[in-house]
C-alpha cells in the first residue's frame, strides 16, 4: 500500500503526502460497476485530484492549514470488475490502510464501494454508527438482481450496524417508505430538513460515538454538483451540507469516511474541484475535532500518526 498516486490530492511539498509519514491516507477507487444510471464516476478520482490543485491550503473556516498533518494519496488499485469481488478488495484495502495507523478515506466511485469499507471499519471499531447523506435512501434489498448494486448500500450496511442516520434523503420507492416507517429508522429527508423539523444533535445522540461517515455527492443541488450517477433536484447548498458536518464533527469521532457517485463529464470544472474542496474541509474538521477532544494539542505542524481511537 506504500505506493503513491502520480497526482497527490492538494499536490503539496513532497513531505506533507510521504506514505509513511502521512496521517491521513486518501484511496482513490474509480469503480463504476454498481451504477445504474449515468456513467462517470469511474473517472471522477482522478477529476478530484487533478482539480484539488487549485484548493488554497489555508481554511478560512477554520484558520488553519489542515494539509500540515499529512495527506497521502495512494495509487489507483487494480479494482475486480465484479461487485461481489470488488466488495472483498476494498475490504482488504482498507483494512491495510487502518492497520497502517491511517486515518483511511476513499474517494470514489460508485456508492457500491461503502459496505466493504465500512467492513474493515468495523473490525478496529466498536460500536459504529453510519451517517449517509444522500439523495436516496439506498435501502432496497437488490437492485436489477445485484445485492451489492449502489442502489442497496444501506440495506449491507445495517447487515452490520443498528445504528444509522441517514440525512438529506428525497428519493425512494414505496417499499423502503414501509421498511422505514416499520422499523422507524433514523431518516432526515430534504423536505423535513428545509422545514427545520430536524433535530440534528438530537439525531446524532442516538448514535454510538464513533460514526463512519459516507457522502453521495448527489446530495448536493445540482448548481454545485451538476453530475452524479443518479441526480436529484432540490439538495443541500454548500454552507447547509457545511453546517451538518461541522455538527457531526463536533459530536461524534468519525473514524472514516467516502466520497462517492461524482460523475465526469469534460467540460465540468465546477463539481470536481467542489468535491475536492469538501474532502479537504472534512479533513480539516476531523483535525478539528481532534484538537476539541484534547487528542492533539493543537494544529499540527508536520505530518504527524493521526489518534483514531
Ligand atoms: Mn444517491
């Protein structure tokens, strides 16, 4: 796993992105055999690390310069083409990874990649909660015949944990409205969201402390993230998706998280440099909460074993 990517996320001094030295390790899986829709994501992590370039390394919000503790970004792994195979190897990618003593994040792909990863997550990690945002509830049983197809990643997640949020959802068919309702699951749809009926610490309360966070970017308004897998209109702006995180990460260790379903499309400049922007604001806010719960004194300096525990 020491290998490096050729474009290393931020394209900082050497030192900052050194595999051994780094604190967080960025994995790039461009997998896009889950998909049901558009095609593109399967090049979206090359899009992100080619755009974040351009990202300023100081953070406004936060004062600081978060690139200082250390961001690896690994080379592109030889993905299986399968979902069911595929599952297994980002599993055992991201197992190598918190084995390290990296702070792991992939960077995909498609959603199918989640539960694999939150698997791994689960062997360091209990208990563990899941947070999605989404635009769709992803909780059909199989989709066109495939368990592990994007469409299903909630129903393997709570194969595997009780305990899930699900936050910015506006798409679903009437069996997962049932499943919801009949096993009153923790889903925040927009449209509750926009009526400020949603009690976000409330909602992260009912969580265990340590959360694996799993982004679809098509939870965003289409005018930030103009291409997705599946878009949906009427999504979270920047500054309301901002607000959750930081509340997420000011209540909870989040010991992981994805970004995933970015969909390429050549002349969009817009939404991968918005996703680099926001995996290097979620790096900045883990560091933040490191430094809130006396994990680290404060901002580091160089790069430095991130505390995951
Ligand atoms: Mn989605």
């Amino acid at each position: 796993m020491v290998n490096k990517n050729n474009i290393q996320f931020l394209q900082p001094d050497e030192i900052y992105c050194d595999p051994l030295k780094a604190g967080f390790c960025i994995l790039p899986y461009p997998f896009e055999g889950g998909i049901s829709f558009h095609s593109g994501t399967a090049k979206a992590p090359q899009a992100v690390l080619q755009a974040s370039s351009q990202v300023e390394l100081y953070d406004e919000m936060l004062d600081a310069e978060p690139f200082r503790a250390g961001i690896c970004t690994l080379e592109t792994p030889n993905i299986p083409a399968k979902t069911k195979e595929m599952a297994d190897h980002i599993y055992k990618s991201c197992k190598t990874i918190i084995e390290k003593g990296k702070y792991p994040i992939v960077l995909g792909g498609d959603h199918s990649i989640s539960p694999g990863f939150f698997k791994a997550l689960c062997r360091f990690h209990n208990p563990i909660g899941v947070i999605q945002l989404d635009a769709h509830a992803d909780l059909r049983d199989q989709y066109e015949d495939d368990p592990h197809s994007h469409a299903s990643v909630m129903a393997r997640i709570r194969e595997q944990t009780e305990h899930t949020l699900q936050l910015g959802i506006r798409s679903m068919c009437i069996e997962e409205a049932d499943l919801i309702k009949r096993e009153n699951l923790a889903v925040e749809t927009m449209h509750e969201l926009r009526k400020n009926d949603l009690n976000i610490n409330a909602a992260l309360e009912r969580l265990p402390d340590k959360v694996f966070l799993t982004i679809d970017v098509d939870v965003f308004d289409t005018g930030l993230i103009q291409h997705t897998g599946t878009p949906e209109p009427g999504g979270l702006t920047w500054y309301e998706a901002l607000g959750l995180l930081r509340e997420i990460f000011a209540k909870k260790n989040v010991v992981g998280f994805d970004l995933v379903e970015l969909a390429c499309h050549p002349d969009d400049w817009v939404s991968p440099f918005a996703v680099a922007r926001l995996l290097y604001k979620i790096i900045g806010l883990k560091i933040n909460s490191l430094i809130n719960r006396k994990q680290l004194i404060a901002w580091p300096k160089k790069p430095l074993k991130v505390p995951v525990n």
